[in-house]
C-alpha cells in the first residue's frame, strides 16, 4: 500500500463536493487515489485511500487504533468526531465490535463520507448528529472511547473542558480505554497538560506523532495497568491484515508527562 506524498506533488486538485452550514465550509476534494475531507480555508480533516477506505494513512489514526488495542476484546466504541470515518471503519473492520455509535457535530460530514468517502452502511454503527458535549450523557457506556472533535480553527473545547473529559472517562465499562487526539505544544507535550495530569491523576500514556500531535491513552481505572508485551502481541497479530506496522509507535509511547 502506498504512503502519501506531499500534496503538491500528486496530480491535480478535483473539487467532488462543496457544502456550507451554519459553522462553515465543508469540501471533498481528490487528488489522485486520494480523497480529502477539508473543513474551511482548506484545512484537512480526514485522508481516504479510495482502493481501501480503512488503510489508516496519518500516524495519529494508526496511534489511536494502538488505543483500541489496549483492550483485549472491545465489544462496544463510541466516537465522538466521525469525519470521513476512517478510524471508524477500521476498527469496525479490525476489532470484534458488535455496537459502535458516532456523534458528529456536522450533519453533512456522514452524509459526505457515505457519498464520497467510502463510509459503509454498516448495520453495527449508529450515527447520531450534535454536539458531543450535549449528546454524551445520552450515549451508552463502552469500552472504547475516541475523542477527536476538531473544527478549522483547531481542537473543539472539549478537547480542555475538565467536566466533559471526566464524563467520557466515567462512561467507559470497566477495564475500558479513553483515546484522545490532542493538539501538542511546541514542548511537546499535550495541550492542557496540567488539566490533563490533574484529571487522570498522571495515569495515562501518551504517543507523539509526526503530524504534530499527542494521542493520550486513558485507562478506565486507576489500578488498570497498559500491558505492553500483549499490546504488542496484538499488533503483530493484525500487521498482515493492517499491511503495515504499528510497532514504532507503540516504540515512543511514554507515560504522561
């Protein structure tokens, strides 16, 4: 499978689909095998290889589905921020999950993906339209928990909001994992990483990746340990199907900083 070269160096840009609402802008543009959800002044929310639309191109998908990996049998995930539903195919297609819902903000963004982007029907997912701040407290429980709410401007303000962060931790299953896409600061570290430390009392672990971001892995509990042998068991396990490796990622995780 290929990786993506600069965009500037693909073919030409094609413009498959432009819709405004009451936040903004919402473009599906393609370049080459390549499909791009793009939210504003061209600010890319989601890549879509279009021959495999569950092929993880970005590191920060490929270290959040290490988050889904933390678990050893996910039954249920909610996701909180679907854009083009690439991580969600994945682990729909990867994990044996039988019960996974999305909240998206953006009623145009699943009706996009389904159109263009190559989001399936798939009879285990339940889209509801909101927003996730609201929308949590009426969401199920799960053992996994993806918190990826990103407009053009950057992270939404859940992303810091100490209440809402806390009700995702709290709505987990036991032995389940909060998996968050946070923005990183020029040190490195995670934006609100006091809040952050503070909240989860520095029991998480965090994976930097080369598009500039931290994705923090949360365990339910606090005696819930990440087991890195068996994560890394299960990695190996799926790399033939995956078509590539998540071992150098799992190679940089570090405890919270």
């Amino acid at each position: 499978m290929p990786g993506l070269p600069p965009r500037d160096e693909l073919t030409e840009e094609l413009l498959l689909a432009e819709v405004h609402d009451e936040f903004g802008v919402i473009r599906v543009m393609e370049v080459g095998e390549y499909r791009f959800l793009e939210f504003g002044d061209a600010i890319e929310q989601s890549c879509v290889f279009t021959a495999d639309p569950t092929w993880l191109e970005y590191d920060y998908t490929r270290a959040m589905l290490i988050g889904a990996l933390c678990h050893e049998a996910p039954e249920s995930a909610l996701f909180l921020g679907l854009g083009a539903g690439t991580l969600t195919q994945a682990c729909l297609k990867f994990l044996p999950l039988e019960d996974v819902e999305a909240i998206e903000l953006r009623p145009d963004v699943p009706r996009l993906a389904m159109e263009f982007l190559g989001l399936d029907d798939d009879p285990r997912l339940y889209v509801r339209i909101g927003d996730a701040l609201e929308l949590l407290e009426s969401a199920e429980p799960a053992d996994l928990i993806f918190v990826d709410l990103y407009t053009d401007h950057g992270p939404g303000v859940g992303h810091l909001a100490w209440r809402f962060l806390d009700s995702c931790q709290k709505r987990l299953n036991p032995g389940g994992w909060l998996v968050i896409n946070q923005w990183a600061g020029d040190d490195g570290k995670p934006l609100g990483a006091a809040l952050l430390r503070g909240l989860f009392h520095r029991h998480y672990w965090e994976c930097p990746v080369k598009e500039g971001n931290v994705i923090l892995l949360v365990p339910e509990d606090l005696d819930q340990q990440l087991d890195f042998d068996e994560l890394e068991r299960r990695a190996e396990a799926l790399k033939p199907r995956l078509g590539y490796s998540l071992q150098p990622l799992i190679e940089v995780l570090r405890p919270a900083s």
